[in-house]
C-alpha cells in the first residue's frame, strides 16, 4: 500500500513524532510512506466560491494545497494527524480541511483507508477530536480504519514514553501487517 501522512500540528512535538513513527513501522511491513508536515507548507483559508462544487473544476487559490491534493489521490491510506486543540484538530489542520473540498464532488479519495491520530494532554476530549476527522471521512468516502490517541503535553512526552511508543507499535502492527 502506499500511504500519505499529514501532520497538522504548528510544532515539531508529539504528532510528528507518531506520524514518524507510524510511517517507519510501516516501511518495514513493505508499505512506501511519505509525509507532509503542514506547518512546512503555504495554505490559505477556503474563501467559499465554491468553483470546486461544479465536477472537474480545480480550486483557484494558488498554493501548496494543490500538491497535497494530487498526492493524497495518489495513494490508498490517509493518516491525519494532529494535537487536540479545544476537542478538535488544530486551526492548522482545519483550515487545509476546508481547502479539501473540491473532493467532496470529484470523489477522489472515494473508497481510500483513512487513520486518525491525535495526541492531547487529557484523555476525557477523545471522541469529540476524533468527530472531526470522521466528518471528513463521511463527506469525502474514506473508509476510517483505526484511530488512535495519545497523551502528552510537552513536545516530547510521546518520544520519551516507552509505553506510547510501545502503543504506536502496536497500532502499527494491528493496521498494517
Ligand atoms: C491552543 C491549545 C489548545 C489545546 N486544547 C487541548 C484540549 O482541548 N484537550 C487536550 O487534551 N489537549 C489540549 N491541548 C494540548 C495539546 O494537545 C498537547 O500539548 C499535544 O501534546 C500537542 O501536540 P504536538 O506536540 O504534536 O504539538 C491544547 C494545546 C494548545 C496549544
């Protein structure tokens, strides 16, 4: 399988450490991985024109969404990962969500796997971060295939945590061997 990462958060810290993680476990099971840290990139708001609603026509705003797009149609497994920020991905993540749209009428992703990863510093807000990346799933027909939650609060709380480290792994395995 050939999966895409996408890491939505602002720092280098614990989602793309996962995210790095996931994708080397991956490689060893025979899988071509790449990633895309989002904060690296130039993305600007959806403005609303819906240009993208009429099949077939591209998204005007010129920026790095566009590449992103034409890589996440190209492989079968999307991984999204972010930090929960206020019980949802952050504003980083957010604002490419919206520049996704042109796939909610040209059904790209239609039947691709999608994983959902986020890392808080408080387990009790899991089910509404992970709301946000099912409604992408739904709009866009991604088949989400796992998700997975881990709890760190500073940058490198997952890195230094045998046990989350052990979790990723696992997950790894589960999903991909
Ligand atoms: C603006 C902001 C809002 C946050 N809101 C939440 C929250 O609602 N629930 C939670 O569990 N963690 C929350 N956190 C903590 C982060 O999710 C946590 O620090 C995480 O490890 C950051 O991931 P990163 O190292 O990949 O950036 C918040 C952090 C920030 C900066």
């Amino acid at each position: 399988m050939n999966i895409i990462a996408i890491c939505g958060s602002p720092r280098k810290g614990n989602t793309e450490f996962t995210l790095k993680r996931f994708l080397t476990k991956a490689e060893e099971y025979g899988h071509k991985v790449e990633l895309v840290l989002l904060r690296e990139k130039r993305i600007s708001y959806c403005n609303g024109c819906n240009i993208c609603m009429r099949e077939g026509n591209p998204c005007p705003i010129v920026d790095d969404a566009k590449m992103i797009m034409e890589r996440m149609a190209a492989n079968d497994m999307i991984v999204f990962g972010s930090p929960n920020y206020y019980n949802n991905v952050t504003g980083t993540m957010k604002v490419f969500f919206d520049r996704l749209n042109p796939f909610y009428s040209d059904k790209k992703l239609s039947g691709k796997k999608a994983i959902a990863i986020f890392v808080g510093d408080e387990v009790k807000s899991i089910d509404k971060a992970i709301f946000s990346v099912q409604s992408i799933a739904n709009s866009f027909g991604l088949d989400l295939v796992g998700d997975l939650y881990l709890c760190a609060s500073g940058p490198q709380d997952v890195e230094r945590n045998a046990e989350s480290v052990q979790k990723i792994d696992e997950f790894a395995k589960n999903i991909l061997s």
